[in-house]
C-alpha cells in the first residue's frame, strides 16, 4: 500500500488496507524491488468478465499497477507487464482486463479500449419523470444486512445480460459494499434501494450557499435488469427532498433515462472517458467464447509487437449461435493491431470508426462495414465494477 500511495499520490488508511486485504490475491502479485525498496509492483484478481451472448470467460481483473517516481523510464513497467502476461497465459486465462489511471499507457501492452462511462450531472429540481414513468411504488430502502442479501441475484441477472460486466464473489461483495469513513468524502453513509428488479446505492453531501441548503446526491451503483425497474429507481433518485443535484460517476453512455423525463436538456453528461481496457491473449478461445449478431466469415490478421507469438492471420466464422476460428494462410479482409481486436471484443466500438482513426487496415471492401454489424453487441457494454 505504501508503494502504491507513493506511485499514485494516494492516501490509505488502516480501514482502507483491511478492505483491501480480503480480495487481495498475493500469488497473483508481482513486485520490483530494489535491494530491499519495493519500487514496482502489478497484480490480478481471478474474475468472469460477460461477452456478447450472454455468455462469460475467465479474465484477469489487473490492478495494482504502478512504478514509485524515483524508478520511473528504467523499463520496470514493461518488465511487470510482460511478466504478467507470460502467469496469465500459464494459467490459461484468454482475456486480460484493467480500468487505467492513465489512458495513454497500456495500449503498448496489447490492451484496447472496449468500454466507456459518463459522469452525470442533474439538477433535479429543474427535472421530473414524465408522467406515468416509473410509479409502480415498488422501491423501498434497504439496510446494509438486506443490500448484502439482495443485491448480488439481481446483479447475477444483470451479468447475464450486460457485455463488460465483470464478476463479483462473496469477497468481492463484502469490499463493494463496505462503507468506511475514508470513502465517505464529508458525505453521509450509503443508502440503498432496492427494487424486485433492481438497486441503487448512493449518499448525501449537505452545503449552504446565500443562507439556503445545497445538497447533493452522489449515486455509487445503479443496476436495473428490467426497464420498469430502471425507471422506478430513477424517479425516487429524481425525486429526493432537499436535494439540489446528483451526480454519477459511472453512467452508461447508452442509458435511457434522457427519455424518460420533461426536459432532457437536465440529463448532462459532463465527461466521457475511457473505463475498461481489454486485452486478448488467446486469440481463438476469445472469439470462438463470444456470439455474434450476423453470420459473416472473416480473416483476421492481428499484429502484436509485445506478444508476436498471440498474433497471425485467423479464418473467424460466427453467428448467434456459435463461433469456430483457426489459424490461416489466407488473405486477410482486416489488419489491426491486437489492441483493436479488444477494442471491438465487446462490441463498444465500430470497424469502421477504427478504419476512418488509422487504426484498422480494410483490405476487402466492404468488411468494414460487415464487422460492424458482426462485432456489435446488444446491449452495449457497459462495466458496473471498479478494480
């Protein structure tokens, strides 16, 4: 914790450590030291990630990545990273997938961008839920004991269905939903609400400004498997008393609530970044684990200069039910990057916005466009877990 906090300018407490400690895989944790200073170190935590179909593979959740500033342009990064590639093929994993503290350094590692969130922002006394949305009356607040119960079948469901969701175990369920002072950020404990379909979590920040209260709601989850649910629990987070704003970090891009209310212009989103990264290490076992929305035959030449062996030309045949790929001899319809191939993985990006960026070569006309309606997912991916 300590190297980390040096290499990310970031501040554990004795709280912070024992909530860490419970999902903390140490055999799946690599460290550079220098003499007896631990100046590096990259780990991984044994996770499902949800692929298009309904279906999910074995991915490694890489996290704790980070070199101190005093190591820093010695090759030491580079050094971890190939090293955990090489455990994670061992270990016979066919994705890698990481959230980056900066957006600029992984792509060199073979990882592509498949996965976005928004931050929004509502005034919520400027906006209501159009009438006849979301009163079913079926939301109630729940206590922590009910939420640690509740929450993780109805996140179960959701994994079925969302491309991008990673997976979360009993540990990983008791880390999610501890609420130790230093998360708080000068807000007030979690409340949670719960939905037969659904659930939100979020806390409270009260101010004054000219006399008057300013208070601010900051939703942490929100899960929904069923639209009636979705907005049920939008309307009571619409609707809170006293309350001027919510925000919320990690908002789909996709999500319909901009259509569910009176005035659509309060819906704003006031940043777009990048959140998951993925990474495929064994070409094959990815795309043959995934379903498709068409049938299409492609060949594939994928490029990968930290990884050449992971690389080559591969014959990809799928469709909604299945998906058989093979090494091959044969003229490719596409050129990428092995980086591209986890940017459209999850089928959050399109072959032709990658073609018109430089970073897809389209060798037979019109595959661009067929990739796009094969790659795409419905729903979109979207990852609902910070690791």
């Amino acid at each position: 914790m300590t190297m980390d906090a040096r290499a990310n300018g970031v501040t554990y407490t004795d709280a912070d450590v024992e909530g860490v400690r419970g999902i903390l895989e140490l055999d799946r944790t690599l460290v550079a030291l220098d003499g007896p200073e631990l100046v590096g170190s990259a780990s991984a935590f044994t996770m499902d990630m949800t692929v298009p179909g309904g279906v999910w593979l074995s991915t490694a959740g890489v996290t704790w990545v980070g070199v101190i500033p005093t190591h820093r342009r010695r090759g030491i990064l580079r050094q971890l990273m190939a090293r955990q590639l090489d455990d994670l093929v061992e270990r016979g994993e066919p994705l890698a997938a990481l959230s980056a503290s900066e957006s600029g350094i992984y792509g060199r590692f073979g990882y592509g961008l498949a996965t976005r969130r928004a931050r929004l922002l509502v005034a919520t006394k400027r906006v209501r839920m159009r009438d006849g949305t979301g009163d079913d009356g079926l939301v109630r607040f729940a206590d922590g004991a009910t939420a640690r119960k509740t929450f993780p079948e109805i996140y179960e469901r959701l994994r079925v269905e969302r491309p991008g969701t990673m997976s979360r175990d009993d540990r990983w369920w008791d880390y999610h939903l501890r609420d130790a002072e230093s998360l708080r950020d000068g807000a007030t404990p979690l409340f949670f609400l719960l939905h037969p379909d659904g659930f939100a979590s979020y806390r409270r920040r009260s101010g004054w400004a000219h006399g008057l209260p300013v208070d601010e709601a900051i939703v942490t989850e929100f899960v929904a498997v069923t639209p009636p649910a979705h907005a049920s629990l939008w309307r009571v987070l619409l609707g809170l008393d006293l309350v001027d704003s919510l925000s919320f970090t990690r908002f789909s891009p996709d999500d319909p609530l901009v259509w569910l209310v009176d005035d659509p212009r309060r819906i704003q989103t006031t940043g777009v970044w990048d959140d998951s990264w993925v990474r495929v290490l064994q070409v094959r076992t990815a795309l043959e684990g995934r379903r498709y929305l068409t049938d299409d035959r492609f060949v594939l030449e994928l490029i990968d200069p930290f990884r050449p062996d992971v690389g080559g030309r591969f014959e990809l045949e799928g469709s909604s039910e299945g998906a058989t790929c093979r090494r091959t001899t044969a003229e490719p319809d596409l050129v990428m990057d092995i980086r591209e191939l986890g940017s459209l993985y999850l089928g959050g990006v399109r072959a032709t916005t990658l073609v018109r960026a430089g970073r897809i070569e389209e060798r037979t006309a019109g595959a661009a466009r067929r990739a796009d309606a094969f790659f795409s997912s419905d729903p979109p991916p979207h990852n609902q877990t910070g690791f």
